[in-house]
C-alpha cells in the first residue's frame, strides 16, 4: 500500500470495512483496495442496487460463508469433514435465497451507470439471473447429512440396510458381554464393555482370568487388567466387524460418489462464490455507510475539471461509532463539521492560525475522504458532496527525520517535497503540512511559495498549513489560491476547530504562552521584538477574524430565520389544505344531502298524488278534508325538508328554561310521549297524554316542555324525537291508521342515519296486517336501507320488522 496513504489513516478504514464481510474473498479484494484500481466504478454499482433492498429487508439478502468447504471441494485431493458438509449444505441454501433476491433488483431507468461500467454487464442482478440455482444441491444435502454435517443412513436407501444389519450385530455382541458381566462380576474391576483393536471384550482381573476364557486382546499398563475377547462373543465380533467394514465401504462410496458429482460442477461453485464475494463486498460497504453515516459523493471522472465540496465533513475516526467499532475511547468534546468548496479555477488552500487548531485534521479529512470517494466508498458528509479525479495523491504530513538515516526534521521535509514533484500528476491532490518550516523563516517561506508556485502549474489541488505569514501574505495576491484558517475564540483563548475560508489567521504563539503562564515581562519583550509592522498585520488580522465572525453569526440568525419563516409558511399551507378539504367535504355532504331530500320529496309527492287519486274515486269523499289533509302532508315535508337541510348541531335554545313540575308539560326521553304531568310524589312522576292515557316514570326521564308543544296534533300522530343524539332504536305505530305512517317512518329512518345506528325496529302488530305491508311500503327503495326482514321470535316475531341500514 502506498505509504503516504498511512498517514491519512486509510489503513485503518480499510480494516474497519473489511470487518464488515462475511467471506475471506470478499475480505481479500477488500483489503487489495486501492485508489487506482479501476474497481470504483464497479463499487458503486453494486452498492446502488444493493442499497435499498438490504435497508427494508436485509434477511433477504444472506450471506453464509463456505470458504473452507469450497476449499476442499475444489482441491482434487481434498475431502470434506462433516463441518465442511453443513458449512456447503447451509451456505448453499442461502446462496439460493440470494440469487433470487439479486435477480429481482430493479435499476431506475433514469439512473445512469456509474463511470467505468455497464449496466448490461456489470449488475449483480445480471450476473445471477445467468447462474444456476444451487436449491437443488442444497436440498440433496439436507436429504443426506444431518444437523451437524455427519451422514444420516437412514435417509439413503443404499446405506440403510447395511447400517441396520451393523446395528443388530453390534446390539449381538454387546448384549453377549453385558450377560457375561452379569454372570462372573467378581472377574472384573469395573462392570463395562471396552473396545480394543476393533473389537469389543471385558477388562478382566489378572488374578481372575481364569474365570473368564477367551482372546487376550490387550493388558493395562501396570498388568493388573487383561482385556480379554470371551469365546462365546468371538462369532459375534467378527459378524460386527463384517458389518462395519461393509458398511464403512459402502460409506467411503457414496460420499466418493457425491464428491464426483459436485466437482463436475466445479465451474458453477467457482461462479457461485464470485458473486457472493461481490454481493457480500457491496454489504461491506454499506455496512460502512450506515457506521459513519456517510453517503456516496460525487466523483468527476476529467481531473482538470470538477470541484472539491465538503458539507458538514468529518474524518471518520473522529465519530463516536467507529471509535467504539475500532475500541478507541471517545473525544472529550464533540466534532466540528468542515465545510469547504474549492473550485478548478482556483484549487490552492492555505491554512494558517493557531497551534492544536485542527489544521492538520483538515488536510487528512480532505486527503482521507478523497481517497475513499475514489475507491468508490461512502463518506461522512451531507448530500452534494463531491470530489475531483484523484489521478496522484501525495501528503507530506508528521515528522520524516529518522537517526539511521541521518535525516534531520528539514532534511526530510525536502526529500519528501522532491519525491512529491517527481511524481505528482497533473490534477492530482497535494497536501503539505506546516510547509516552510524547520529552518529560517524567510528561507522556509521563499521555499514553501516556489513549491507551492511549481504545484499550481501542474493545476494539481493543492491544501497547505503553515505558521508563516508570507506565505499567507502571498495566497492573497495568487489569483489560484485562497487563504483559510481556523477559528480562535479570544474569551476563552481557545480554538474552535472550525475552517474559516477567505481569511488568513494568526499563529497567537503570544497569546497561548500567556495563557501557558509566561512571565509578563518576557511577553513584553517579544512584543517589542516582534517589529511594529508585523503588529499591525497581526491587528488587521485579529480585526478581519472579528469581522468574520460577526458576519457569520449574522448569517446564522437569518437562516433560523428563515427556517422558522419556512416552518410558518408550511403550517400555514397545512390549514389552507385542511380548509380546503373541510370546504370540498362540507360541499360534497350538502350535495348528497340535498339530492337525498329531492329524492325523497319526489318519492313522497307521488305517493300523495296516488292517494288523492285514490281517495277521490270514494263515493263518500270530503272535498274539504281531503284538501285540508293534503295541505297538512305537503307542510310537513315541507318541515322535514327543512330540517334535513338544516346544519347540523345546530339546536334551537329555549328563550326561558323550564322545569319539570306539577301541571306542567313534559316530554318522556326514551319514548317520545308528551303529555301534563299530573303527580309528583319523590323521584316518581305521572304524565297525562293529550289522549287520556296515563305513564308512570321516574322524574330524571322527563323533559320539560311548553304547553303549546304539547297540544293534541290533528293526525293524532305518535310524536318521535327530533334530536339526532336522543334518537331511539324502535317505533311503536300500534293503533296507527295505515295511510298515516310514510313520513313517520322517513323521518324515523333518516334520523337514525345520521345517528349512526346500525339496526333500529318498527313495532306495527299483526291484525290486518295492512299496517305492515304499508310498514313495508314506506321502506321500499330507501338508499340508506340494506335489509328489511321480520324480527326475531324473542322480539316480536311477525309483529315488528327488523330494518339494517348502510
């Protein structure tokens, strides 16, 4: 790895991406990364289509490594373990999953290719669209091989007899010698079966082994126990040891067998595991994103063209999450953000200010979040960030002198800056750290301008620090460079560790001495020393700083400004959507509500003409009572018309409140029944109807009403409430005449509608059953009913029907 790259840590960001794979390829190509390795281009892509689907559902996107398995599947020689087997069957089943997954990834049309590939080739949605699905193999390893990897006998017709009749030799054998056991237990030191040499005997007491004739198969070490083969289970071992043999063959067989078969699909394993070294490389870096929040910029692929734009920037070994990640102990105090855009026109950044500012920090914040822009990696800075071509990259930041070498701190500055010029590209990023020092100031800055000078030519981007005013001095007049500084905050005597671009700073050696401590008098000194011409340029500085800030602080107040006048402006927008909702609800409710009465005006006016039709065929017809009748049923549609247009909520207010008492009128709240109240005796109450009949209640049951309200009506109609909230799910028309009843029952249906109910019911009797079917008449073709049926057994059976609204 080039060695100017460790000193912008990229090392270390590398490791902490590759700390985010799951395969060693993917870790392999990973840790290879390099700047110029072409393979930028093709990061991106696989990020882009990766993106979206791993942040809704990443467990669609699986990633098993098998490495070790496709090791040894791959080696002719190899042979694989029964970890190997459960590594190959379970990375397999998820390598399915994945080609599934990454065969179905959309690309947006209008999303270009990222620089350097093609979306016909390149995709990984490409590529395993054209791959086999390996669901096949997976699935006949899991029908061979158990949990752990080991062959499973029975899941194998082949094996399964030879394994079998291995058992029942092997359960021959053992019963033999446990009865044995049982038999003679004083020839034994411990009453166990023991396995020597293939074979299974008993460890029998060397004193008591004539007890127990047989083979003597092995001894112990200190003599005392012999292991002997007893003579009765000598037929047993040798049909268990056929059994295993024939059956360890027949095993060595068949996994010989599976091994040629998979390795004649060896091209389709090393394809299989090329794209998921690629997949879990694009999950890598994007685990790497979401650790730094970062977000890939973009790269300009012509190096004399472009534009350096750094918002809201930071380095990334600074943030709290990839200090814990890597196991660093957090800051004491939080990171400043680095904003800065540097254009082609003018690609040249000198930073001067105080000592421990940050000056450093920003050259490698630059040089490290180029070098991963330009491998194709996720930055830690806001949406419209960008960076140049990095056709060279050369940083001459820390100290290069070296004893053995014989190099001093200036001797290695210079080799270094020699090595820079020999080999730096036209476009390509420098960054000079504290340039011009180590010697005589005015020697160091004549050196570090004509350095600077020989670099622009080269139109190479270009960011310097340093702590000499000439060379700041020289910035201001270079029509290619800017100068910058870092922030100083005068009350506290501290720096800010924010970039102020446009305006050179000051060193304050002075001012951090006297803060340090130093004695007055030695301050004072140097000020004298210091010239008054180099005083003054320190003031105008200190001044131009002051005036920076001011101006900055400004800026800041109006944009809260205008985001608070932004946040107005949407909650402003917000009521006029909800007005203009409400209006265009309000409109379509009066629309409905007005189409619902005409209907029902229509609906009624003809059933009026029919009946005066009707009436008037009667030979006994009273011209004048049909006419005063008719008058009173075209009022009364008129009234519910009214009150069916009328805005809701809206309630008349008595003009005096009234009081339930003796001789008074009243209004029952359940029943709808007015009448005079006639007793009162506690919390019981008698109410007298207009028709002579009496009902006894309680007094809370009551409402008061004026006397008018309650005179007897003509029709001697049931009077039903009128308040959609005191609605009742039932009408009593008991008694009723049948002609008499429509409108009744409309507005019976109408108020339960806008009450919500759901089933409401209206008792009508059975005698003639005329005043049913006009019950039902009345119903017919109402838009708000959906069925009509009779009631339940329970509750009325034929003599109520039973009405389910909308």
């Amino acid at each position: 790895m080039n060695p100017e790259l460790h000193a912008l840590e990229f090392p270390d960001a590398v490791r902490l991406i590759q700390s985010g794979a799951r395969t060693a390829p993917a870790r392999v190509a990973l840790g290879a990364m390099q700047p110029s390795d072409g393979l930028a281009g093709l990061r991106r892509l696989h990020q882009l289509e990766l993106q979206d689907l791993w942040a809704q559902s990443p467990d669609l996107l699986p990633v098993l490594p098998m490495d070790e398995a496709l090791d040894e599947l791959l080696n002719p020689a190899g042979w694989l373990l029964p970890e190997h087997w459960r590594q190959l069957r379970d990375g397999l089943k998820a390598m399915a999953r994945l080609l599934q997954s990454l065969a179905a990834l959309p690309w947006p049309e209008a999303r270009p290719a990222p620089a350097g590939t093609h979306l016909g080739i390149d995709r990984l949605q490409v590529t395993a669209a054209l791959l086999p699905d390996p669901a096949p193999i997976a699935e006949r390893l899991a029908k061979s091989f158990d949990a752990d990897g080991r062959l499973d006998p029975l899941r194998i017709p082949a094996l399964a007899s030879l394994h079998r009749h291995r058992q029942d030799a092997f359960q021959a054998v053992q019963a033999k010698l446990q009865k044995l056991l049982r038999a003679t237990p004083d020839a034994f030191n411990e009453a166990m079966v023991v396995e020597r040499n293939g074979r299974f005997c008993l460890p029998v007491r060397q004193e008591r082994r004539g007890l127990m004739p047989g083979l003597v198969l092995d001894r112990s070490g200190s003599g005392a126990t012999v292991f002997i083969e007893p003579m009765e289970a000598v037929p047993l071992n040798n049909a268990f040891v056929e059994a295993d043999r024939d059956y360890a063959q027949a095993v060595q067989a068949f996994l010989r067998d599976l091994l040629a078969d998979l390795r004649a699909r060896r091209e389709d394993f090393a394809r299989w595991r090329d794209l998921q070294a690629q997949a879990d490389q694009g999950l890598a870096l994007l685990r790497w994103a979401a650790l730094c929040d970062g977000r890939l910029p973009e790269v300009e692929t012509d190096p004399k063209q472009g534009r350096l734009c750094l918002l809201e920037a930071r380095h990334p070994m600074l943030l709290p999450a990839v200090r814990e990640a890597m196991g660093l102990d957090p800051l004491p105090h939080p990171v400043v953000p680095l904003n800065l855009v540097l254009e082609a026109e003018k690609p040249g950044l000198v930073i001067s200010g105080s000592n421990t500012g940050g000056k450093t920090v920003v050259l490698k914040t630059v040089g490290l979040l180029s070098v991963l822009a330009a491998c194709g990696c996720a930055v830690p800075a806001k949406e419209g960030s960008s960076f140049p071509a990095l056709p060279s990259l050369h940083a001459d930041i820390g100290d290069h002198q070296t004893i053995t070498g014989s190099l001093s701190t200036f001797s290695s500055h210079v080799l270094h800056l020699k090595k820079i010029l020999e080999n730096v590209h036209d476009g390509g990023l420098v960054l000079l750290d504290e340039l011009g020092t180590g010697t005589d100031p005015k020697e160091g800055a004549a050196l570090g301008i004509a350095m600077l000078q020989t670099l622009s030519r080269r139109r190479c981007w270009i960011l310097c620090s340093t702590h000499l005013g000439e060379i700041s001095q020289w910035a201001l007049r270079h029509t290619r460079f800017q100068n910058a500084s870092v922030q100083f905050d005068e009350d506290r005597l501290a720096p800010t560790y924010r970039l102020l671009v446009g305006q050179p700073g000051q060193s304050r050696a002075l001012t951090i001495a006297a803060k340090l401590g130093l004695p007055k008098a030695v301050l004072d000194h140097a000020d004298k020393v210091l010239g008054q011409r180099e005083q003054d340029w320190r003031d105008f500085l200190r001044e131009l700083e002051a005036e920076r800030t001011r101006l900055l602080e400004e800026a800041e107040t109006l944009r809260r400004q205008t985001v608070a006048a932004e946040k107005d402006r949407e909650i402003l927008r917000q009521r006029e959507e909800k007005l203009r909702s409400e209006r265009e609800a309000f409109q379509k409710e009066s629309k409905e509500k007005l189409a619902r009465v005409l209907d029902f005006l229509d609906h009624e006016g003809k059933r009026l003409v029919k009946e005066l039709k009707e009436r008037q065929k009667a030979a006994d017809v009273n011209a004048d009572r049909l006419g005063t009748e008719a008058h009173e049923r075209v009022k009364q549609l008129a009234r519910l018309a009214e009150a069916e247009l009328a805005p809701r909520g809206a309630k008349p207010k008595p003009a005096t409140p009234l009081e339930v008492r003796e001789g008074g009128y009243a209004r029952h709240r359940g029943l709808g029944v007015e009448g005079k109240v006639v007793s009162l005796k506690g919390d019981r109450a008698t109410l007298e109807t207009p028709q002579g009949r009496r009902l006894e209640c309680r007094l809370g049951e009551l409402e008061p009403i004026g006397a008018r309200e309650a005179a007897p009506k003509p029709t001697g109609r049931v009077r039903v409430r009128a308040e959609v909230q005191e609605i009742d799910s039932e009408i009593n028309l008991i008694g009723r005449a049948s002609d008499d009843v429509d409108s009744e029952i409309y507005r019976f249906v109408e108020e339960a509608l806008a009450a919500g109910r759901r089933i409401i019911r209206i008792v009508h009797g059975h005698g003639t059953g005329r005043l049913k079917a006009a019950v039902r008449e009345a119903l017919r073709g109402h838009p708000g009913i959906a069925r009509v049926e009779d009631a339940p057994q329970n509750q009325g059976g034929a003599g109520a029907t039973v009405i389910t609204l909308k």
